[in-house]
C-alpha cells in the first residue's frame, strides 16, 4: 500500500505542477499514469510542438516544458506509479480513498486530484487483419524501453513528431541493427528540424525511408516476422523485421473514471470553481478533464486550477490549521 496526502492521478503538466504547489504546502503527493514517463500529451504526441501561452516564455517545446516542470517538483520528493492506469476508487474505514491501479498497485490518500487531461490515452491501431495476435510479440504501439530494440529490426510507421522521434533516436544512436520509416505521404506532421533529420540520416544510409506507403500485412509464427508494405507504385514489398512499430498516435477517453460516481458532462467532469472540487467530497479535477462555465482547455488554466484545489485540499487535511500565503520570492523553496 502506498500512502500520501494527495494522490494525482495523471502526470501531464498540469498533475506535475500540483506537485509544486502541494509540496508548498507539505503536502506529499504521488502521482498515477498509464504512460510509461511523465508529461502526457506533451511528451507522448508532440514533445517537439511549440508552446506559446506559457507565462515567461515566449516559446517553449512540449517536451523542454515537462522537463523543468519535472525539475521544479524534484525538491518535493514526488513518487510514480507508471505504466498503471487507476481503474477503482475505494473508501477504508478511516475515510481514507484506496485507488487500485491495472496491475494491482493500491494507494492510500485523503485526497485525490483527477488530473487526467483528456482521459486515458489508448493507441490508435492501423486496420491490420490480425495484428492483435502480434501485440507484446514483436508488434509495439508505445516504446518504454529503447533496449529492447538493441541490434534488431525495426520498422515504423507513422508521420508524427513521436515517429520521426524515435526513428531518430533508434537509428542516429545505433541501437537498432536497421530502422524503416513507413509513411503514406511524402510529406510529414512533425517538427521541421526532426523532418530535416530523418532526410539527413536516410540519405546516410541510417533510415531506410518509405514513404507514399502503408503496411498492410503482418506475418510470423509466433512472433513478428516480417510485415507487407503496399507501395504507390511498387506495389507489395515483403519485408523482414524484428518489430512494427505503428505509431499513430493515441486517443482519449474517460476509461474507468467515468464509472466512479463523478458528475460527467459531455466527456468531462463537473466542478465547483471555487476550489475544482467534484460531486464527491476530497475528489478534485483540474485540467482539461474538468468542465464548468466558461472552461477553456489551457495548461496555464489547468496551472491555476491545481492551485486552487491544493489550497482547499490543505484545509480538509488539516481543518485546524490555518494556512498563511507566504511568497516563494520572499521565502524561497526551503522557506516553506
């Protein structure tokens, strides 16, 4: 059983940033997600897109935005459970809320902060006849260990920034034996200086590239073999492989939370905007998961519904204790 003050449940910006304002207060909090690493969207779809509403940066990558958002929550000792989405809510004898993740993992706090974004992320999975029978044996649609292409081949599909990302990364820090990239278009989505690197290390021979193309097929005896790719003008190519990657993207949605007994409304959950607090007493939501009057889907309003909400969940831990505001210009991070 992990026990803390808060348990946050989604570790996209907005769930990191709690992190801060909670341990300000020297509230402990740990965090649930069932990404593999911290910074959701941010990090899983496009950590190379431009943020520009960000208060003191007039730019900043997705990614780069994570990272010292993961830096500013480090003196507060936040703990992880990853690769876990949280499925059931329970209540102990004490009042305490027991949250019980998919491998089993139970967490104990008098508080909970949904801080989900846009709800559990799901891979988009190409139409593949049979792809599903390769899922965890040589078909991938997250990467969570870069290892474990070590020396093998790899092919990947998709015209995103997490595609051209880890192309690069397998191929530029060679770890793959071979790197195929399948995109239909010639064209991609990602960021330029990404777009300019794959070119860059396919004409080095680095990345076999394969574009105006799809995989249509996959075959093996047990595990992934080989995949078929239709080309525009090649037709069929049979092409030998250690993995399919197709990496498309994910898709949001409620999954578990919307059986918890929340106040749900058009995929959101509904909150009193004097602290973000839900239909049921010690549950917040902040973030894009929320929805009230006048809601706009911002991280930077997500900023300030984490502090709200952080602010009140002190007063229910501690109802005789009373909170003065102290700076952080004035007092510092050790001040607190």
């Amino acid at each position: 059983m992990i026990k803390t003050d808060i348990i946050i449940i989604g570790a996209g910006p907005v769930g990191l940033f709690t992190i801060f304002e909670a341990g300000l207060l020297k509230l402990r909090c740990h965090l649930i997600d069932s990404l593999p690493a911290p910074g959701g969207q941010c990090s899983e779809i496009y950590p190379k897109k431009p943020i520009y509403d960000i208060p003191g940066f007039p730019s900043i990558l997705a990614g780069e935005l994570i990272d010292n958002l993961v830096e500013q929550a480090k003196p507060f000792n936040p703990g992880f459970t990853l690769g876990e989405a949280a499925v059931k809510i329970d209540k102990n004898d004490e009042g305490n809320f027991i949250v019980t993740t998919t491998k089993g993992t139970e967490h104990e706090a008098p508080i909970i902060m949904i801080a989900g974004g846009l709800g559990v992320f799901e891979p988009r999975k190409p139409p593949i006849e049979g792809l599903e029978n390769y899922e965890d044996r040589g078909v991938e649609y997250i990467i969570k260990d870069p290892e474990m292409y070590r020396n093998k081949r790899c092919v990947i599909a998709g015209g995103g920034d997490s595609a051209l990302d880890w192309a690069i990364y397998l191929a530029d820090k060679n770890i793959a034996s071979e790197v195929s990239l399948v995109h239909r278009r010639t064209s991609f989505r990602g960021h330029l200086d990404s777009v300019q690197k794959v070119m860059d290390l396919a004409d080095e021979g680095k990345i076999n590239l394969i574009t105006e193309a799809e995989v249509v097929g996959v075959g093996g005896n047990g595990k992934i073999e080989n995949i078929t790719v239709k080309h525009k003008t090649q037709g069929e190519i049979v092409k030998d492989t250690d993995h399919f990657i197709p990496l498309f993207g994910l898709k949001p949605s409620l999954g578990p939370i919307g059986d918890w007994g929340l106040e749900i409304e058009k995929n959101a959950i509904v909150v009193d905007t004097l602290d973000y607090s839900t239909n049921i007493p010690g549950i917040y939501a902040i973030g894009d998961v929320n929805t009230y009057t006048n809601k706009l889907k911002l991280i930077l309003c997500g900023f300030h519904e984490g502090t709200l909400a952080v602010q009140s969940a002190f007063a229910r831990i501690h109802p005789d204790k009373k909170n003065v505001l102290k700076y952080t210009t004035v007092n510092g991070i050790s001040g607190f």
